[in-house]
C-alpha cells in the first residue's frame, strides 16, 4: 500500500485498514527473546552457533505481529498456528518503530521476527541487525524468485543474500472517473504519464476552479506519495548496483520537472495540495463520487474502497506508462526479518515461511470472500507478493462484477503485475524515500530547481549511507 501526503491522510488511512478493508501495512517486534528450541541461527554471513537454519519448529515465537489484523491477516495466523502445532507464537501487537528496534537490539531485547516496510531490509542488512535468510529457505525448500515475483524479492536482497520474507504487492495504476473524462470529452488513451503533449491537454480539459482554487483536477499525480514510481518510471534511478544514492542522476531532475508540468496545468502545488488534503478519501464524499478527480493514480487496494460506489461512479483504468511509453509499476510492501541474537530462529525461519505460503494466502482468500459475500461487497483480487498464490486466488474468486467499468479496473490492475520494478535494496532505502519527497515538495513549491533539490537530498542521503556503511 502506497504512502499518501499529509497527516490527516494518514491518520484516515489507519482508520481504513483497522476497518479490515486493505492488507495490513504494519511491523512486528517482540517483548524479549523467545524461550525456544533453535539452534541460533544464522549470523550475518549465514553461520551460526547452530550451523545455519534447520527445518525444526518448536518452542515459542516472540514477534511484532499483525496490528489490527483483518481477514486476510487473520486467516494467515490462524494457518500457521494450525500447521505449526508446536510453535507458541506470541505476538504483540504494536507498529514498528525504527528508533524503539535498534534501541532494543542495543539492549539485548531481541524479538525473533519483525515486521517491517521492505525499505528498512536492506539498511538493517548493512548494519548487522537482521540475518541473512538463504539458509532458511534451503531448509524449508523454498525458491525466493519462485515463491515471490523476483522484483519483490530484489527490495529485500543485499550483497548477493535475501534478508527477508516479502509479503504483498499492490501495483500502482491510474484510476479513471469517466463521468468527468466524458463530460470534458477526454478519452482513455489521452492519459498517457509518458507524454505530455497528449496527457496536458486533456488534464486541462477536465481542470476546473472557482476563485483560484481548484474544485476538479484533471489529473492527481500524487506527487510525494509515487515519487518513486515517478522518478524511476521517468528513467531515473535511486541506487547504484551497491546501493549508494543516485538522487543526483540528471534523468531524476527530468523526472520532477515531468510531475511539476502537469501541477503547474492545475494552478500549482500549494492549492492542489489543500485541495487534496480535503478529499474525503475512505468516505461516502470521496474525490470520485463528488468528481473531485478525472483521473489519479493508485494502487491497487483503493479500487476496495470505491466498491460500495460502483453504481455512483464510472470507473476506468489505465496502466501508468513510463518514459518509452510502456507499462510501469514499482514493488512496495512490507516483511518480516529475524533478528541477529534471536533465540529462536528456527522457529522464526518456519513461522515466516508457512504465513507467506500458498495454502496460507488461499486461507487469506477464502477469508476475504466470505467477508466481501456477507457484506455484499466486490471481490478485487488479492495481491500478495506470490503470482502463484495471485493466480490461484484469481481462478479461485474473482467473477464478473456486474459493473462493466469495474472489471475493466479489477482486469488492468491484474495486467500491471507482471510489470514491476524493485526500488532495490539500499543501507539507506527509508532515508532515500524521505529525501525524494523533500527534493519534490520544494521543487513543486518552486522554493527549488529540480536539480537543486536532488542534489541537497543526495548530500543528505550521501552521509547517511556512508554512516551506515563504514
């Protein structure tokens, strides 16, 4: 699930997900060590005192688990403990916090799984904190790049070795209002990210303000939110093959200026973002209903969200389309990582392979139709991480919907899939997303030049990274 700008958003998407609409986007840590039976796993070369992982399971799982689980998460939970009988995993329920987790792996308060964003994998990696899975996954007989979309499996792969268990996939496309498109006379086919000469007409066309402010945008972008899908759809890069920032790269000034035309189109950043911050965007209001938006780019769950609506909206979509005009997307998520010094890494090894397991995800899947059945809702697809575990659930659950517009949606996203990138693996990955949308809020306000701002980010992220790995 993507980032949204502001506080507010932020505060309404927990609101959401706690209401079981979406997959969790949560972290995991555990009060103190486990009290099991591992071996000691693997160190940050992939030897231990125990000689590596084994495929024994038993003894207590301390973790930082599903916070606020909903069915999908859930019914996962309730698989492994079912398939796990000798495991005792004790979960706490609170998000992660970069700060708390290396204060406690300082104090020796180590948890033995924890649950992160995918952009934290690879600093702590650097650092020594987490321990190399490889060893893992050979003992479980698991494949990464077989399991996972291997695009998933590069955001948590460091120096050669994967360093966790990804989970979810929420591929990013532009969602269409197609009563503002019609009644502006624009067409599916003019909302192409890679052309502007197409694209900033027709956003234009559908613009609308009263006093200077907007009251309907042609286009969202989500400036901050996608900055990655942007740069990196744009032709920009964020790391080099060893994970040192790139912000600097002249293909990610290009980028921002690429965004910054289609905002300045609709009256410029600061009235497009309180415009947007007002948006009613989990509520019966939200920017569809009151044709607030022609077109916005999301991911893939938000289509979850407008589904009690469908008979309100005409909905479309479209793939976001990079800078050779081919469909793009960028991995996203979360996963669960063993610390180093967890006392029971077995355990932790096999609990975090059989909650990202296919007959897992199909418990997950049987789980979110039911729920969607009693509550009349619209089954969207289920996006894991697993194109295994995707397919199966799509031949599984997914039916005509009965609203032509909102299959044509459910049927792009499933398109966009196989079109992922990795943001990749860097000892300075949440530090790089920080600076990006800094460098793109201060050039879209124009307190910046696009390359002025990139470049005060890299020198930023630049003493990160050699911080984190001296």
């Amino acid at each position: 699930m993507t980032d949204f700008e502001g506080n507010d958003m932020k505060k309404r998407h927990s609101a959401f997900v706690a209401m079981g609409v979406a997959p969790v986007l949560l972290a995991l840590a555990a009060c103190g060590g486990g009290d099991g039976d591992g071996d000691g796993g693997a160190d940050a070369d992939g030897n231990g005192e125990g000689g590596g992982f084994t495929a024994e399971a038993s003894g207590a799982v301390d973790a930082w688990a599903f916070d606020n689980a909903d069915d999908v998460g859930q019914a996962r939970l309730d698989h492994a403990e079912e398939t796990l009988g000798d495991l005792e995993i004790q979960l706490d329920p609170t998000s992660f916090d970069a700060q708390k987790f290396t204060t406690r792996m300082a104090s020796g308060d180590v948890p033995d799984v924890v649950q992160m964003d995918r952009r934290y994998v690879g600093t702590y990696a650097a650092q020594d904190l987490i321990q190399p899975l490889d060893q893992c996954f050979e003992a479980h007989e698991v494949t990464p790049d077989e399991r996972w979309y291997p695009f998933v499996v590069d955001d948590v792969r460091w120096n050669d070795q994967v360093w966790a268990t990804p989970q979810f996939y929420q591929p990013p496309a532009v969602l269409l209002n197609k009563d503002v498109m019609d009644a502006a006379g624009v067409t599916n086919e003019q909302i192409d990210t890679s052309d502007l000469e197409v694209l900033l007409p027709a956003v234009e066309a559908m613009y609308a303000e009263s006093g200077g402010n907007p009251t309907t945008l042609g286009f969202d972008p989500q400036p901050t939110g996608q900055v990655t899908l942007w740069l990196l759809g744009m032709g920009g890069t964020l790391t080099d093959e060893e994970g040192a920032p790139t912000l600097d790269d002249p293909a990610n000034a290009a980028a921002i200026e690429h965004v910054k035309q289609i905002i300045d189109a609709q009256g410029g950043y600061a009235p497009y973002k309180s415009f947007t911050d007002s948006f009613d965007f989990f509520g019966e209001q939200n920017q569809y209903v009151a044709d607030q938006v022609g077109a916005q780019i999301n991911a893939q769950w938000y289509p979850n969200v407008l589904s009690p609506y469908i008979d309100e909206v005409q909905l479309n979509a479209v793939p976001f389309k990079n800078a050779d005009g081919e469909n793009f997307a960028v991995a996203g998520g979360t996963a669960f990582v063993i610390p180093a010094g967890a006392e029971n890494p077995d355990g932790a090894c096999a609990w975090m392979v059989e909650v990202t397991s296919l007959e897992a995800w199909e418990a997950a899947g049987a789980a979110r139709a039911a729920t969607l059945e009693e509550n009349n809702g619209v089954f969207t697809g289920l996006f894991t991480g697993s194109p295994e575990a995707d397919q199966t659930i799509r031949d599984t659950y997914l039916e005509p919907t009965g609203n032509e517009g909102m299959d044509q949606v459910i049927e792009t996203y499933y398109e966009v899939l196989d079109y992922g990138q990795s943001v990749g693996a860097s000892p300075v990955g949440q530090e790089i997303v920080n600076e990006l949308t800094n460098a793109m809020t201060a050039a879209l306000l124009g307190d910046k030049t696009p390359e002025q701002a990139l470049t005060d980010a890299q020198d930023t992220v630049m003493r990160a990274y050699e911080s984190n790995v001296d």
